[in-house]
C-alpha cells in the first residue's frame, strides 16, 4: 500500500467527507504552536472550540478550567492567558484542563473533526508529527489553517516540513509544493516565518518572541492528538 500524503493550503478548502484516515492540522502563528507548547508544560487536556460562546460557557460548567485563546491576535475578556507560548508557563498550567479558542486554529480543527484521526502540528514537532502519520498507515491530510481566509505562508511551510519527510511516491501535487516551499527555506525557517504576512503584523505588534518561537523546528517530541470525548491528549 501507498501511503498518500495530501496538503489543503485553507482549512476551508477541507471536504466534509473525504477519504483521508487521519489529519494534521497547523497554526503555526500561533494556535497549534502554543497549543504544543501546553502539551509540554503538563497540561492534562485541551478543549478547542470554535466560538467564545462555548468556551465561556463551559468554564460556567466548571470554573476550574482555564480559558485561552485570542480574537484579532489579543486574549478575550476574562480569559486566563492568550495565544502565546510566554502565557502559559508550566507552574500555572501543570495538571490543568484549558479550553481553547482562536480565530482560525480551532476552527480548523473543528472543521477536521470528522477524519478518524486528528492531530495538532507545527514547525515545533514537525518530525513528530511526520513519525506518528506515517505509523498510521492511512492517507493523510495536512491542514494548513491560513489566516482570514488567505494562504498562510508560515503553515505552508509547517505542512512542507511533514511533507518532505515523506517518499515522493505517496505526495499529490500540493503536498510536492508544500515540501518544495519548506526545502527553499529550511536554511533560515526564522526569516520566512517573519516575512510571511501573519508574522509581520505580529512583528508589528511587538511579538518577535512569539515569531522566534514558532520558527523552532522540530524543538518538540509531543503530539496532541483528538480523542473522541473533544478533548485533546497528548502522545509522545
């Protein structure tokens, strides 16, 4: 068997209903980045939901929840950190649940949510994700989430990353350009992401650290993955 690997550039160009046995999804500024980064620090579990409704409706449910997230790259009211790694230190979020929202990350995931298996990935666990995929022996599909509805450089790059490593026997055509972005970049990953039209808003901002973060390739061995209660675990 062939093991195909496919690359939506949009998470709005996922098809309800496809044939791929298992997904990547990437946010690499900066959902699925920081959302690895939890993983790492101790977290227990993370709910992604897609709208601010839900996820302060269930902290209500249980107030022992922590609420992160952004909308226009900024914590809402009355969450507990933002979208940044630097939010979340391990003292803070050790054996913590944190329900999770973002403007284009979870709902990329809840846009995936129907493939049988869903993972998050990053430039920071690209070579984790590609090993934990390719066990799978299914097809698979990297999403890479965009950002307002554009083609997101730095997730191109992310899915690239998981795409070189496969054997170009088993890539579609957009899995070929993906990988092609990635090996032009891969001698200074830190530039493109920062020359990429997300990473220079975020510059602008004064988030640099935030930028230096997610171009870290393969710093992290975790892999969340969505288990069927709509939380995610993570496996490493």
């Amino acid at each position: 068997m062939v093991r195909t690997i496919d690359v939506a550039f949009r998470f709005e160009d996922v098809e309800v209903g496809n044939d791929y046995g298992a997904a990547a999804v990437i946010d690499t500024l900066r959902a699925t980045t920081t959302m690895i980064a939890l993983m790492e620090r101790g977290v227990l579990a993370i709910r992604p939901v897609a709208s601010l409704d839900e996820a302060y409706a269930l902290q209500q449910k249980d107030p022992q929840l922590l609420l992160g997230g952004e909308r226009n790259n900024r914590p809402p009211e009355g969450f507990d950190g933002g979208n940044s790694p630097y939010d979340w230190p391990k003292e803070r979020v050790y054996q913590r649940r944190v329900v999770y929202t973002t403007t284009n990350g979870t709902a990329a995931i809840d846009r995936a949510r129907t493939v049988p298996r869903l993972i998050l990935a990053a430039l920071t666990n690209a070579e984790a994700a590609f090993r934990y995929l390719w066990s799978l022996e299914r097809p698979v599909l990297v999403v890479a989430s965009g950002t307002r509805g554009q083609v997101a450089l730095e997730d191109v790059l992310a899915a690239g990353a998981i795409a070189a490593r496969w054997p170009r026997e088993g890539r579609t055509d957009r899995a070929e350009m993906a990988a092609a972005l990635f090996l032009q970049n891969q001698g200074d990953i830190g530039r493109a992401v920062r020359e990429s039209r997300h990473g220079r808003d975020l510059a602008e901002m004064g988030l640099d650290r935030d930028l230096d973060y997610a171009a870290q390739l393969n710093m992290s061995r975790v892999v969340p993955v969505l288990s069927q209660d709509g939380w995610i675990r993570a496996v490493d």
